[in-house]
C-alpha cells in the first residue's frame, strides 16, 4: 500500500489497517468515521459564524479539539488532520490546517492556506491569509 487515504473506502478494504503518512498505522474505519465527523463540525462552525454569531461558532469549533482530543496519540491526530487537507469543504480544509499549524510546521497546511487565501468570496480568504501571519510564516 502506498499510505493513500482513500475518499470512499474500497469495499475490500474495510476494517484493514492501512499505513498512513506518518509511519504508523490505523483502522481505516475508525478514520473514516471521525474524519466525516471532523469536516461535518468545521463545517457547521463555518455555517453558524456566518448565520448565527460566535457564541454557538465556539461550540462547534470546541467539538473539532475535543474529536482531535479522543484520538488515541499524537500521530492518529495528526494523520486525521492531513488527510482532510485534500477534503472537498473549504471549511474542513482550513480547520484541518489551522489544527495541524497549531502543533507543528507542515508544508502542506501552509499550501492549503495559500490556495484558500486565493479565493476572492467568502470568509474563509482573510482568515487563512491572517493565521500564518499570527505564525510568522510568509504566504508568498
């Protein structure tokens, strides 16, 4: 296996434990099922700042670090966090790069932030343009 984490998974892959790109291994069920719920709140969070305020935005955001809590360690995290840096949800893609610059300085997060700086509607745009200046990393 080349360490790929696959959108939907194949059908002979269910309940295989796969590699992943930090080395270690984890049941792709398990992955797949916390990474939908991972998108679904960054998502929601998304949805409420634009329609509702922070107050519930806040909620939503605090359920995106308590899922990355329950993770078993710090490389299940991280794997989870990369493998929604290609998610289809702009919303997903910031949080994921917004959680993984949190803990360490990764190439790809920075990338992400740089393609999501690009888009001229939105909210997301400003943010991911201001959080790598808040790290002191340059977008250009």
């Amino acid at each position: 296996m080349s360490g790929v984490i696959f959108e939907k998974q194949p059908q002979f892959l269910a309940g295989v434990i796969m590699p992943i790109p930090s080395g270690g291994l984890v049941e792709q069920d398990k992955l797949s099922s916390v990474r939908q719920e991972y998108a679904c709140r960054a998502n929601r969070f998304l949805d409420f700042l634009e329609s509702e305020g922070s107050e519930q935005a806040n909620l939503e955001a605090d359920r995106t670090g308590d899922i990355i809590s329950s993770l078993n360690n710090n490389a299940e995290a991280h794997d989870l966090l990369y493998s929604l840096l290609a998610h289809d949800s702009e919303a997903a893609r910031y949080t994921a790069a917004a959680d993984l610059l949190s803990r360490e300085t990764l190439p790809e997060a920075i990338d992400v932030l740089r393609e999501l700086a690009r888009n001229p509607v939105g909210f997301i745009a400003p943010t991911a343009r201001f959080l790598p200046v808040r790290k002191k990393i340059s977008l250009a």
